[in-house]
C-alpha cells in the first residue's frame, strides 16, 4: 500500500536531470511556476503542477512557499566541522595557516562537550545556510566524530563525515597512530555507518600527515569497507606539494601516494586538486576519482584556480564544496559566486543553470547519492530548500528586471546567502520557520480544503 500524503509543499519548483549542456539546455531540469511536492512517510511522493498534486491527496495539509522557488536541499562534498571556531584567521597561506590557526583550534575537541555544542551549532549553520547533507572532516579525536554523528542522527540528516586520521607532522594531542586510527576509525564506523541517515567517511587529513604505516591503515579500512567514501586533500598549495614529494620520495606525484595504498577510488573525494599533473589527472579519470573545487578558500589562501573544463574534458565529475574554515562561507550560494569568479579568471563561464544542477544533484551524484538526495523526482528524500529571491533590496531590485529564470537564478548566485533561505525541509521536517517568525504572509501553512 503506498504512504498516505503527509503534506503538499507549493510553490515554484526547480530540479534537474543531469547537468545542463547550456543556457538552452530546458531538456535537463524541470521548472513548475505553480508546482508542488507531495511529502509522505520523509520522502518525495509526487512532484507536479499543483493542480495535479492537489487532485492527488485532496484532504493534506499544504504549506504555500509562493512566490519562492524550492529546489533539493544544497549538498556540500567537503567542510571541516572543528574549524568553526577559526573561519576567518588572517595573513596565511596553507601551510603556516594549518599549524597557527587549524591545529590549536582542533585541539579542543578532545573536549567531548565541547564538541557535542560545536556539533549543535556546526548542524544549525549548515541548515540556515541551505545545505542539508555535508561531509565533513571532524578532529582526530573519536568524540568529535561521535558527537558530529549524534547530532546529525538526533535531527535525521544524511550526513557524511569521519574522524581525520593523522600521525605525524601535528602537535601532540592531534596525533593517532596508524594502529590507533584504524582501530577508532573502524569502531566509529560499525557503529555509525548506515545507521540512520548518516555515513562514514574514510578521513586520513593529507600525505603529509601521514606516516607510510598510516596509508597503508587507511588503506586497509577502505578495502574492508568499499563503499564507505574516501576523503582527503591533494594538491592545493606549492609549498604542500613540495614538502609531500620530499615525504615520499619514490612517489611519481602526490596523486601517486594515494594510489600506493589503495585510496583512490570511485568514491575518493580529493579536496582541491588544483595543481595537477597529466598523470595524475589520467589517473583520476581512470579511477573515476571525484576532485573537488574550493572556491572561497581556494581564494582565501591564495591556493590557485581550479581546472574544472579541463577536468571535465577528460571525463572526470567535480564536486564543489565550501571548505569551512579556509572556505570564508557556509552558503553553497556564496560559494558558487566565488566559483564563477574563478572561472572567469580561467575563462570558463561558469552558468547559473549548471551551477544550481551542481550544488544540487551533481554533487550529489558525486557522493553515489543522487538516487537518494539532490533532485526532487518522487521516491527522493525530502530534504528541500525554498529560496527568495528578493531577500535584500540589492537582490529584489535585480530580480525585478529579471525575464528569465535563468537571470533570477544569477542573481541568486552572485547576491544571495543565507538571507536568501526562506525555509528548509529535512526528510519532510521544515527547520527555520523563518517566514512565520516574520509573520509573512506568502507563507501560510493551509487548512484542508
Ligand atoms: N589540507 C590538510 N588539512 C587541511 C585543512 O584543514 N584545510 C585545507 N584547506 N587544506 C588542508
Ligand atoms: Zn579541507
């Protein structure tokens, strides 16, 4: 028997099918100007127009978002949840900016409390800036996994992360061991893999915090464990890429050092991977290896200007994430500004329509989940985000000259930021309310008919 409709969520909805080839590609997503979702048991039930919605589940209860448009909640592939507390530290680039400001940061959550309020605050940051599902490095402490998971868990997020597994090159405090992080990353993900909604990601930081006997560790838990992602970095900065050759010398590149041990694969989320060499980028195309752009913190510490046409000319699918905290920005909005900025200096043009597919079902495809998260198509869960448009006067007044959606959405892209969220859905649950704390009127949850 099929669910009952719990709810029908109204307004102008916006989802795609696979990446827009080009401003004319309507063929790729779906626009309904008066559509709706119907929501039953966490899960999109139907997606239509509103009169066919409606005729479907006549006596559910409706919440009318109109004129707002309400796309898949936004999916972030890359976030440091300890870093919360030093986004926005001056004056460095990677290196010299992970042992002054990251480290001693992370070192504070060997506090189990004090990660378990992080964890509350990191969760509320995300959902008011969009983003619904997130994968996140968390400290090398297990507690801070532990909480990350707890919170995502209490609030029925899909959400992905690990603890960093790190034994080397880090103050003492912020080391394991290769036998230490195993044992704690394997413990962590027999309790939290697939439990609920959430999923463990294989996390050693970077090469050059880990020992040879780390990798190989690392490695071995990826090959127990073949669909638990793999997350790292690679290749963002000169200075990292040099001390990571000095490191590992017989290496024939830093992609090299990954591939030794068994971590790049399909699921493999390299933060970065801006200065690559042909090899490497072969290899990742091999492998189906997902690289993933950074743009605020790309900009932030001065890293460089990732490829993403030359990347994808050779097969490969990018993600694109925040970075919090060398990424200056938790909406997925902002980030996509800092995307197309980029580009431009790359001379790529990066345009709305594939930028909203991006942060939406691309990423998601990237993680293997776009059967379950990032379009709307009926059987999705119902992890939503409903967007205004004219959130600030700058933006009303922009979009009041807009003629097409694809304008409305550039303006969203450039302008917009958290202020921009109306509302967000996870698995059929609203979170901010923001309208009615308002007491908007565009936003009115309906008696039956
Ligand atoms: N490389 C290794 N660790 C980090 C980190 O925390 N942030 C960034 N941007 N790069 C890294
Ligand atoms: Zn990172």
């Amino acid at each position: 028997m099929m669910t009952p409709t719990d709810q029908i969520i109204r307004g102008r909805i916006l989802s795609f099918r696979h990446r827009p080839e080009g401003p004319e590609d309507t063929g790729a997503y779906t626009y309904l100007e008066d559509g709706a979702l119907a929501l039953a048991g966490g899960h999109i039930s139907a997606c239509g127009t509103w009169d066919e919605v409606r005729a479907g589940a006549p006596a559910a209860p409706v919440t009318d978002h109109r004129p707002h448009l309400i796309l898949p909640g936004f999916v972030d592939t890359h976030i440091h949840f300890p870093q919360i507390e030093m986004i926005a530290s001056w004056g460095a680039q990677l290196l010299d900016w992970l042992n002054s400001y990251t480290f001693p940061a992370e070192l504070r959550y060997d506090d189990s409390e004090h990660a378990a309020a992080m964890a509350r605050a990191f969760h509320d940051l995300l959902l008011s800036h969009g983003t619904t599902t997130a994968v996140a490095f968390c400290s090398v402490h297990p507690g801070s996994a532990e909480a990350y998971f707890a919170e995502a868990a209490r609030r029925n997020m899909r959400m992905l992360g690990g603890k960093v597994m790190m034994d080397r090159n880090a103050p003492e405090g912020l080391t394991d061991t290769a036998q230490r992080g195993y044992d704690e990353s394997r413990a962590l993900i027999e309790r939290w893999h697939g439990t609920g909604r959430v999923g463990y990601a294989i996390s050693p930081r970077f090469a050059l915090t880990s020992t040879p006997a780390q990798l190989e560790a690392a490695g071995a838990l990826a090959a127990e464990f073949p669909d638990c992602p793999i997350q790292t970095h690679l290749s963002e900065n000169h200075g990292e890429i040099e001390a990571t050759r000095a490191l590992f010398p017989e290496a024939p590149d830093y992609l090299g050092v990954y591939e030794r041990y068994g971590l790049v694969r399909e699921n493999t989320l390299l933060g970065h991977a801006i200065h690559l060499e042909p090899r490497e980028i072969g290899a990742m195309a091999e492998r189906r290896a997902k690289p993933v752009f950074c743009p605020t913190s790309n900009l932030f510490l001065g890293s460089g200007l990732f490829d993403d046409a030359g990347l994808r000319g050779c097969g490969i699918v990018p993600g694109i994430a925040t970075d919090v905290g060398a990424g200056t920005s938790y909406s997925m909005l902002a980030t996509l500004a800092e995307a197309y900025k980029i580009l431009q200096l790359r001379g790529q043009a990066l345009h709305p329509l594939a930028a909203f597919d991006w942060i939406t079902r691309g990423n998601a495809e990237v993680l293997g989940l776009s059967d379950r998260i990032g379009t709307l198509a009926p059987g999705s869960e119902a992890d939503l985000v409903v967007l205004d448009s004219t959130a600030t006067p700058a933006m009303a007044l922009r979009v009041s000259r807009a003629e097409t959606l694809a304008e409305e959405l550039f303006a969203l892209q450039i302008l917009g930021d958290d202020r921009a969220v109306a509302e967000v859905y996870v698995a059929g649950a609203a979170q901010l309310d923001r309208a009615a704390a308002q007491g908007r009127d565009e936003t009115r949850a309906l008696q039956p008919a």
